[in-house]
C-alpha cells in the first residue's frame, strides 16, 4: 500500500517526531512505499491567503472556496499545494500524527487542511461533490494524536470531555472531504509516561497500522441519510458524536 504520513510536530526529539518516524522506517520495512512530510522541517505555509491567487485583483473581494475552484480548473494552484494533491492523489492512506493542542490540531496542520484539501480538489458541494460522493472516497485516514491528559480525563466523566466529542470537528472536516477515516490512534499521558511506555505505544501504532485494512472505521452518515435541508431524515438514529442533542448553544 502506499503511506502519506504528516508530522506536525515543532520538536525533532519528540514522542511525535519518533512515532512518525520509526512509523514510517517499519512500513517501508514491510514493504510499503511510503512518503514523509515533516511540515515543520519543511517550512510549510499554513497561511490561506490571497498569495494563493496572485492573478485576482487587490481591490475585488476573494472568496476563497471559489478562487480555489477556479485555480483548480485553470491549472494555477500553487505549487506547493500541487505537490501535496499529488501525494493525496498517489496514496491509499494518510497518517496524521500530531499532539491535541488546546483540544485541536496544531495551527500549521490546520492550516495544511486550510490549503490542501481545497475546493475542487477534495469537494465541491455546489455539484454534490463532497462526503461519500468525494473524489477521494476510496482512501482512507488515520489520525495519530498525542495527548498530555491521562486516558480517564478524555471519558464522558472526565475533566477534558468526551475524546469522542472532541475529535468530531476533526473527523467531520476530513469525511466532508469524503476521506474514510479510521478509528484514531490516540496515545495519552506521554510526557509523563516512562520510556518503556513510550516504547509500549509507538509499537501499538505499528501494528495498529500493519493491519489498517481491518480496522474499524468511524461511522458517518451517508449523504442519502439527508433531507435535501441538511438535516437527518425521519427515522434515521444519530450515530456520530456531533450529531447528539442538546443543541443548547442554537438560538
């Protein structure tokens, strides 16, 4: 199978760095090709900007979704963003390993997602494109997360929350983008852990990985489990974290 692994990860001796690492040495070892972007090493620019479009005029107003689009068709994408829609386009899994900071992902990964699954590229709801009628609804996605908390304060009882309800903007964005994901990989505690724990986890995430063709994945509705208004039809249980009531924060 073919690998792309994202490390977002500032420090090269960390759990993070050395879970993506020997990751991606064991694959290659099992016969797997594998590609390995380092976004911190490699100076990646998470900033969507109007950089991206060079050709539209400073005084128009952008919106991007469109300039995207457009970029798309008429072959003017960045270049750097070109590279990572042929790594997408060349694997059969993405590996995104990186620590949960302030209950999200890291802003230069964030902004990777801003960036590379672009409109066009992985969805263009205006045509239906997107969820399970995506371009990209035959890869799959893991999502590697390190945490500092320990594992009993991402519970429904816990300090943290539901590690569920915490991932669901996350997963959501990714199954927008018609990607299958995987049920994460999350290793808690690892800066206080001992070394032997360390060890203990990195090896987990290897055979966790070794056997990703079985793993469970997320659930997700499909898009004709919708009313053409966007909501779940009559008789259809929720069954993702985010779709649960209350809805408290609704006006």
């Amino acid at each position: 199978m073919n690998f792309y692994i994202v490390l977002a990860h500032p420090e090269t001796k960390s759990f993070n760095s050395s879970s993506a690492r020997e990751l991606c040495n064991f694959l290659v070892k099992n016969g797997h090709q594998v590609k390995f972007n380092d976004l911190y090493k490699n100076n990646f620019n998470p900033l969507l900007s109007r950089k991206d479009f060079p050709g539209k005029i400073n005084d128009n107003l952008i919106q991007f979704p469109e300039a995207q689009l457009e970029s798309i068709k008429n072959n003017t994408t960045s270049s750097d963003i070109k590279i990572e829609h042929k790594n997408i386009q060349w694997c059969d899994i993405i590996i995104l390993q990186f620590p949960l900071w302030l209950y999200g992902m890291p802003a230069i990964l964030k902004g990777w997602c801003d960036r590379v699954f672009s409109e066009g590229f992985a969805h263009q709801p205006s045509k239906n494109i997107w969820f399970d009628n995506s371009h990209l609804n035959k890869k799959k996605l893991l999502l590697s997360i390190t945490t500092n908390g320990k594992r009993n304060t991402y519970s429904n009882n816990g300090r943290h929350g539901s590690i569920n309800i915490i991932l669901w903007p996350i997963i959501n964005a990714f199954a927008f983008s018609g990607l299958n994901i995987v049920k994460p990989f999350i290793s808690f505690d690892v800066i206080r852990c001992s070394r032997d724990k360390r060890k203990f986890m990195i090896d987990k995430l290897k055979k966790y990985t070794n056997n990703i063709q079985n793993a469970e994945l997320v659930k997700i509705h499909s898009l004709d489990e919708y009313e053409p208004n966007g909501t779940l039809k009559i008789g259809v249980i929720p069954i993702t974290a985010g779709q649960q009531e209350p809805d408290d924060f609704i006006n």
